[in-house]
C-alpha cells in the first residue's frame, strides 16, 4: 500500500471520527459510542502502520 493511499485511509477515518463524536451527547444511542471508540482505535493502528512503514 502506497503512503498517499494510507494518508487517505487515515484522513477519511479522522473525519468520520470527527463526526461521531459531534453526534454524540445525552440523547444518542450508545451505537455513537462504540463507533467513536472503533474509529479511534483503527486511526491509531494507522498511524502506527504509517509511522512504521514509511520512516
């Protein structure tokens, strides 16, 4: 996987994350939650993979 691919992968996931956290609050279904933890842990494998393979 190419790094300009893997930038990309990573920025679409960090705006998803960017949006399940603005939706979540008192009313939201859990669902909000755990997609919110979810993306975070898959950005962080991410930029764990870049920094890995591209130093």
């Amino acid at each position: 996987m190419n790094k300009g691919l893997m930038c990309g992968i990573i920025a679409i996931i960090a705006l998803a994350l960017v949006f399940v956290a603005s939706n979540i609050n008192a009313a939201a279904s859990p669902a909000y939650l755990v997609a919110a933890v979810v993306l975070m842990a898959a950005y962080c494998f991410g930029q764990y993979r870049l920094d890995k393979n591209y130093r």
